[in-house]
C-alpha cells in the first residue's frame, strides 16, 4: 500500500469506523466498538508464535502505538474521531490467514496477556 493509498484511507476513516466497519490501513487494523472504543491491531513480524517473547511483544506493541500516533498526525479526521475515545491496541498473531491469535493488548498503559510466552 503506497502512502498516498494510506492517506486516501485515513481521509475516510471517520466514516466507516462510525458505522462499525473495520478499516486495515498501512500494518493496522482500525475498528470502533459500542461508540466508544477505537480498537487497533496489529501483526507480530514472528513466523512462529513459540519464538516471541514478551519483551519483544511489548517492543511490537510499542511499534503498532508509534504507528496509530503517525496516523493520527497526519490525519485531522482520524485525530477528531479519536479525541475522547478509550483506544484499546492490540499484538496479534496471523494463524496462516485461518485466523488472528491474541498475544497482548494494552489499555491505558496497562498490559494485559492473552498468551502465554517465554520470559527473556
């Protein structure tokens, strides 16, 4: 996806999380849940799930964080949408597109653990 893709997307983001729909821009996956609750999600760059460790799944975090504030910054539509909403982001794992495994999450500066992983 190209930049200007991405900023095509984001100009239309408003819209679509309103009506509940989810949105993949750039690595994310952006949704809008009970009119108050901006999920984003992204993927863990790992193959294989028994590789990853927590400290590196909160260094991917971190990373999905980084890239929502760039979102944010270059989108006033997407900023205005998110102003005053809990933002809940989430590190997923890709099961081979069968489906997503949840290995964190963070709200508020608060981890939560969905899986269980090797400590470093």
């Amino acid at each position: 996806m190209t930049d200007n893709e991405i900023l095509t997307r984001l100009k239309n983001v408003k819209q679509l999380l309103q009506y509940n729909q989810s949105l993949k821009v750039g690595g994310l996956t952006l949704s809008f849940k009970d009119n108050r609750e901006l999920t984003v999600i992204g993927w863990t760059n790992f193959i294989h799930l028994e590789n990853l460790t927590e400290r590196q799944s909160i260094i991917e975090l971190n990373e999905i964080k980084d890239l929502f504030r760039l979102m944010l910054n270059s989108s006033k539509g997407l900023a205005d949408f998110a102003e005053n909403k809990t933002i809940k982001y989430y590190l997923n794992y890709d099961d081979a597109g069968k489906c997503g495994i949840g290995i964190c999450s963070e709200e508020n500066g608060q981890i939560f653990w969905q899986a269980q992983l090797r400590e470093d």
